[in-house]
C-alpha cells in the first residue's frame, strides 16, 4: 500500500520547492551529465552542502543511464527509487507502532500515513529533510520494537545509532533534535559505555565518507554539515523565508487537517493519565514543532521530519479519547459499537480531507511537469541534432523549472529579468572540475547578480505562467514567439481558499479560475 501510493506520488507529485532542484536535481544533473546549475551553497567558498547526499541519489541515474539516454528516465528512476526507500521505511515504522501500541492504533496511524497529503507530498521530495524522515523512521520502528530483555537489544539499538547518526551527517545536522529523546534513553538502556562505542565507529565511517567524497568535488578539506551548521548560527538563514509563529500550525492543518487537532490535544491526556513512555515515544514531534515555530526562516519541508510521528500522536489521541468515551460516557449496552463507528467517522473523514488535498495540489499547480515534459520531447522531436545551444527561458516562474533533466542534452536554461530581486544559480563550470572552481558573481546574502539574464531576443523557447492582471512582461503577446502548449494552473489571488486548499467535485472546479501555464517558441527558430 505504501509503495502504491508513493508510486502515484513519483509520476504526479509536483516540485513544490525551488530548493529541491536547484540545490538537489541540478547538481545530480551535474554529477550525471556534467552540467547544471550551482546554487551559492555549492559555492567551494561556503560549501554548505555535501555531495555524498548527491553521489547516493545518482547512482540510481547512472545505473539508468546504461539502459536509456533519455534523462528524464533517469529523473524518475531516482524518483522511484526515493519511494521505494520511503514506503520500506513507513513499513518497518508501522510494524514497530503495532508491537509497542497494539493493532488498532497502528491501523489508525497507517490509514492516516498512506492516505495524508504531506507524506504523499515528502515521499518522493528530493530533500535532506524527507532523507531525515525516511531514516528517523527506521530508527524509531526499531526503538518501538527493542526488547525489555537483553536478547536481541543490542541489534536493535544498533539500528537506531545507524539510522539515527546517517539522518543527522548524511541528510540534515538539525535533526538531533528529533532524535534527543531516543538518544536520551538508548543511553539510559543500552549503557552510556556501549551507546558512545557503537556511535563513535557510526560517526567516523559517516564523517570519513563525507569527508572523501567532498574533497573530490570541492578539492579542499571540509566537512559540510558543519559549515552548514555554522552559517545557521549567525542570521544567514532570516534572508529567506521568514514567517510568524503559527505557520506550521497552519500549513501542517492543510496537509493533515484534523490529524494536527488531535495531536495537539495528546499530550494533556498523556499527563493526566500519567503515561510517561507515551509521552517519551511521542515527544519528537512537539520538540521539533516547538523549536522550528520559534525560528524566524520557515519552510514547508522543514516539518517532513516529524511527519509520521505527527501520525502517531494523532492514532494514540484518538484511541485514547475512544477509550475514554466507552468507559466514561456511554452506557454500558452502547459502548463498544458507538466508539467503533466513531473512531471510523473520524478515521474515513481525515483519509477523505487528505485525499482532497492531493489531488487539489496535483490537479493545481501539476502544469509545470507537464510542460516541460511536452518541452523536452518536441525538442527531441524537432532538434534532435542541433549543434547550437538550444536557449529555454523564464522569467518569474524561474523557481518553477523541475531541472535540466526535463531539457535534452542540446538545451539550456536561461533567465529571463522579473520582478524578482534576489540571486539566482549560474551555471557549473566544466565537469569534473567546475564543481572546485570558484564561481565569479556569488554571495550569501541574497544580493541580486546582473550577469545572470539574458535579453529575450536570444530564447529559443520560453515558458512562462500567463496571469489575467500580472505586471510582467506577456511574452505570448510578442509576435517573434507562437504558443505551442499549454497547462491549466490555479491562479490563487482569484481563487477562493477553500476550493483551492480541498478538491471539491463539482465545487472547486466550478469557484477556482486557472491561468495557462505556456510554451512559446520563437517562429524564426
């Protein structure tokens, strides 16, 4: 069930963040096929990124690329891959929530797993976040499942030291925060003495094969979760992002609607029911929610972290408020049916509010993939053996473009001057050594860079989003370009929020308005 849904997230789940491909795809496509754009994170200056996270994920591209020279094969496949690995690791999470908290909870927390918009959203994202989510996963299947007894405890705490310190050097620092109250009892249980040991052995072979790989690509010796935790300790982050405190309340609403209430109420019925083990299990989600709300630079996939723990929260809440209403509220000849038909009430509502929300996204703002998809085959189709560079272009949907996997071999990416005011990636140098070069035009401070667009008289092709009332430039209206394809996408400002937040048959159709999301190419070309 896992691997079915995260196999419909693979071929429809749009890229909802710039970062996924300008500071993941675009490098892998650089690894891959030698070219690509460098964020100033890969920056040999900053190095705030490792490519050991990238070296992973390309080696399902290159395993591709001896079966197929389309790239876009290659992005799927990787794509796939990054499912598969999630719905392994929901497996083994699922299975330790049933042998610690008893069938009917993990039945609950799987329905609202598979079903729940922000993991169908996480569990194909190309992100240190979802990386941190899939292996916390692992990690806390097997603390739910570590045995009172000696026997077998060693192997399973040894999985959650593995699982735990991969998630933290491999994907994203950050995450030890996550992980403090496993941590936290591993060393109560397991021995302060054998918790240090086994990390320690962890932590070197991680940090020596990060260490390895950067240095081919940086040539110069670093260790890059570090240089990223440093520059998070100054006020380098508040440049991008910032939001107030209820953002996440309000964004993990939209993906996971009421599971978030009952999560919010769980702790005080842990308290007063004096379940501390509960409450240690559960505690992750409220330490990352409460540390991240605190913080001013806000993001979406910052909360893929604690997703599935969200789920459980939610799955013991609801058993618990069931137990309390059977016991405490009904009569005795009407308890055990009316509790069971409640909690499915409430179970089949969340599923159908989580679907809804899915398809809403998929359905509204789906048109990106599909254009560059149609894109990247015309080209082939056309100019299959052109030698000139092949020039395609945006403008304000820069943060849009799914990668250069989506542009044949003989295209490029170019930008076009927006509104937008801040710096955009720039091309890698030559491989492999573009990727140790220092690039000209870099900074960390979000200044805008000049050099970075191209007048439009030299685009080949542009796409761009076509809005009723916009300020930039509608190049449709240029007579040097001719629209060849266009996609459907939801135009929010003239949308109401339900209908465009929910799918709704009949109702969201008929209250959203869509702007066409289009492929020009120029007539002389």
């Amino acid at each position: 069930m896992f691997a079915f849904a995260n196999f419909i997230s693979t071929l429809l789940n749009p890229i909802a963040d710039c970062d996924e491909t300008f500071n993941y795809w675009e490098p892998t496509h650089y690894v891959l096929y030698g070219t690509g754009l460098q964020t100033w994170e890969y920056s040999p200056v900053y190095a705030l990124r490792s490519y050991l996270y990238i070296v992973l994920h390309a080696f399902f591209g290159g395993v591709t690329n001896l079966f197929t020279t389309n790239k876009l094969h290659a992005f799927y496949v990787i794509r796939m891959a990054l499912g598969i690995f999630c719905a392994l690791s929901e497996t083994i999470f699922i299975k330790g929530v049933h042998e610690r908290f008893g069938r009917r909870i993990s039945m609950t927390c799987f329905l609202f797993m598979v079903t729940g918009a922000g993991i169908f959203n996480s569990s194909t994202s190309y992100l240190p976040s979802a990386f941190v989510m899939n292996c916390l996963m692992v990690a806390y299947g097997s603390w739910f499942t570590i045995p009172t007894t000696n026997n077998g405890k060693k192997l399973k705490y040894g999985v959650c030291i593995l699982a735990s310190a991969t998630a933290g050097i491999v994907g994203w620092p950050f995450c030890v925060i996550a992980v403090l109250p496993l941590a936290l009892d591993t060393l109560y249980h397991y021995g302060i003495f054998n918790s240090i040991y086994d990390s320690v052995r962890v932590v070197i072979v991680l940090v020596l094969a990060t260490v390895y790989i950067d240095n081919y690509y940086y040539k110069t010796l670093l260790f890059a979760p570090l240089q990223l935790v440093l520059y998070n300790k100054g006020s380098g982050s508040e440049l991008y992002g910032v939001e107030p405190w209820h953002f996440y309340l309000k964004n993990l609403f939209l993906n996971f609607n009421f599971v978030v209430l009952l999560a919010v109420v769980l702790p005080l019925l842990l308290i007063s029911a004096r379940m501390w083990r509960y409450l240690l299990y559960v505690s992750p989600f409220y330490l990352w929610l409460g540390f991240y709300s605190l913080i001013p630079h806000k993001e979406e996939r910052f909360m893929y972290v604690v997703y599935p723990t969200l789920t459980l929260c939610a799955g013991i809440c609801l058993e618990l408020l069931c137990q309390i209403i059977n016991t405490q509220v009904l009569s005795q000849n009407r308890r055990s049916g009316a509790v069971n038909v409640l909690q499915c009430v409430v179970v089949a509502a969340v599923c159908m509010l989580s679907l809804s929300r899915s398809l809403s996204m998929i359905v509204n703002y789906g048109a990106p993939l599909d254009v560059y998809g149609k894109l990247s085959e015309h080209i082939q189709n056309n100019h299959p053996n052109t030698n000139k560079p092949i020039n395609v272009c945006v403008g304000k949907e820069w943060y849009r473009f799914p990668s250069h996997f989506f542009l044949p071999s003989n295209s490029r990416l170019n930008f076009l001057k927006s509104s937008f005011s801040g710096l955009l990636p720039k091309p890698y140098g030559p491989y492999p050594i573009g990727s140790s070069m220092i690039p000209t035009t870099m900074n960390d401070q979000n200044i805008e860079e000049m050099d970075r667009y191209v007048p439009v008289d030299t685009c080949d092709y542009i796409v761009d989003l076509d809005l009723e009332n916009q300020k930039e430039d509608k190049y449709i209206d240029d007579d040097g370009f001719t629209l060849i394809y266009s996609a459907p996408f939801l135009d929010a400002e003239r949308s109401p929020t339900l209908s465009r937040a929910f799918y709704i048959p009949f109702y969201s159709p008929k209250k959203n308005t869509f702007a066409e999301y289009h492929l020009l190419k120029k007539n002389k070309f």
